[in-house]
C-alpha cells in the first residue's frame, strides 16, 4: 500500500498538531470578531434606518413650512398691493385733514374776542 502524501513524518507530527492548534485558534477568535462586528453592523443599519425616517418626517416637515412661507408671502405681496392702491386716497384724506384742522383752529382764533367778552359779561 502506498502511503499517501499528505502523511508527516511522526517526529514533526507535534509541530503541525501546535500549528493546526494556532491556526484553529485564530479562525475561533476570527469568527467571534466576525460575530461581534456583525452585530455591531445590525445594529447600525437599524439606527440608519431610524435615523433615515427621522430625517424624512423632518423633511417633510420642513417642506410644509416651505409651502407655509410661500403662502404667506403670497398674502404679503397681496396686502401691500392693496395699501400701494389705497395710499393716494390716504394721502389726500390727510391733506383734507390738515386743511380741515387749520380751518377748526383759524375759527376758535376768531370765536376767542367773543368768548373772553361772553365771559366778562360784555355780550355784543
């Protein structure tokens, strides 16, 4: 019978027991890092993934102030059309004023002789 190759010579039989040893250690503490980083990586995607809806429902948040905003400006741009319009008649309302409060003070300036006599009892 012819042996087969893969046979050692029984003196180094211990060295390839000790390196067989070592190296089944190695891939042992190789599958627990693998394990371990595994997990880690699990748990990471499922942060990522809450963090991702987080971010869409912020996102979508911050769209809906988006459209707010824009809403409001519309409103905005509205109004003051609206008080670039009505200011000619403001202003003319205000002159009116004016002119109508200048009237009322020339007139108690006339009306104070009289009012002063009425006082003294002096009626004319």
């Amino acid at each position: 019978m012819a042996s087969p190759k893969w046979k050692v010579a029984s003196s180094k039989r211990p060295l390839v027991a000790k390196k067989l040893s070592s190296g089944a250690h190695q891939v042992n503490n190789g599958s627990q890092k693998l394990a371990t980083n595994l997990n880690k990586l699990a748990n990471s995607t499922l942060k990522l993934q809450s963090g991702s809806k987080t971010l869409q429902t912020g996102l979508g948040q911050y769209v809906q102030g988006v459209v707010q905003a824009s809403s409001g400006s519309q409103q905005l741009s509205s109004g003051l059309k609206t008080v670039n319009q009505k200011l000619p008649a403001l202003q003319t309302g205000i002159s009116t004023l004016q002119s109508g409060s200048q009237s009322l003070t020339n007139g108690l300036k006339k009306t104070q002789p009289a009012i002063t006599s009425f006082k003294a009892g002096q009626i004319n």
